[in-house]
C-alpha cells in the first residue's frame, strides 16, 4: 500500500491491485511490471509506491529502493550476461513532464532492453559544440545555487 496515493492515477491503481499488472518484483517501498506497450520484448517498468509526478516530488528513501530494483531486473531478463560494451545493452529512462515525452503522472523508471537498431530506445540527442567558457561561466552560478543549498 503507498503512502502517498492518489485515487485517479493508473499507477497508484496497479499498485493497490485494482487494475491487472504484470507483476514482477514488489518491496515495501517499490513495484515493477511489464509495459503493455513494450518497445522492446523485456521493456519494464518500476515505481515508488508513493504518488509524485516528477522525480524531485520523491522522498530519498523510496528512490534509494528503487535502483537496487532496477539492477535485480537486469539479472531476470539476463541482461547482465553481456560485460562487454558491444552487443546487447540497454536503457534507463525516466521522463518527467509532457515536453519530456511523460504521459502517466506516477514517476516510473522504464527498463529497456537494447537488443538491435530498430527496437528499444532510439535517442535524438542535439549535442552542442564544446564551449568551455560558456560551461565555466554556467558552472560558477551553480556552485553558488550549491553553497546556497548546503546552507538549508
Ligand atoms: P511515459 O511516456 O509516461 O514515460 O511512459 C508511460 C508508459 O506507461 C508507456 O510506456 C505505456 O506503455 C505504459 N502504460 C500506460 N498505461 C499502462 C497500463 O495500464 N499498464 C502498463 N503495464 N503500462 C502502461
Ligand atoms: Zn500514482
């Protein structure tokens, strides 16, 4: 049962069991089951038993359960058989907002196996040119947001 739940959300619904899932590992804090429109066969996903939309609306004890989760599921579809950086692989991704491409709001982490180019994740990624002014400058207003955090 989540603490924080919210009676019209699909994913707080899963949880209480009041839609089917396929289910696979559940703990106290997280649950995990199958995408039913998977891009890949495998594709997962898992969330904190707490209703929060975006990542930063999530207590550190529930993020801290999910990962070792996550990790456990990477053994169950044998994705962990692969140690070497070619062949198979796979994904983490965890959307937050519409622009962000979320539509279900209940953070969930997918799992997505990475089996050839055509299934699984395929990323669009704008990499700019390297400026390393302009990342100094970006870097010394952070530090300050960081001093100013650490003073809360
Ligand atoms: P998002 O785009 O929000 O990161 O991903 C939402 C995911 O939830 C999608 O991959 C979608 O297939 C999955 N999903 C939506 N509704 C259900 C449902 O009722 N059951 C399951 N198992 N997955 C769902
Ligand atoms: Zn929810």
């Amino acid at each position: 049962m989540s603490i924080a739940s919210n009676a019209s959300c699909i994913f707080c619904k899963i949880i209480k069991g009041e839609i089917p899932s396929f289910k696979l590992i559940e703990t106290t804090k997280t649950y995990s089951f199958l995408d039913i429109q998977p891009t890949s066969e495998g594709h997962v996903l898992i969330i904190p038993k707490y209703h929060g939309a975006k990542l930063h609306n999530i207590p550190d004890d529930y993020l801290s359960d999910l990962l070792p989760v996550v990790r456990k599921l990477t053994k169950v579809l044998k994705l962990d058989e692969n140690d070497t950086p070619e062949g198979e692989g796979y994904n983490i991704l965890q959307n937050n907002g519409r622009i962000a491409h979320q539509i279900v709001d209940h953070v969930h982490f997918h799992l997505i196996p990475k089996k050839n180019d055509k299934s699984g994740l395929i990323v669009g990624w704008p990499a700019q040119e390297t400026n390393f002014e302009k990342l100094g400058k970006f870097h010394e207003e952070l530090k300050k947001e960081l001093e100013k955090e650490e003073k809360l």
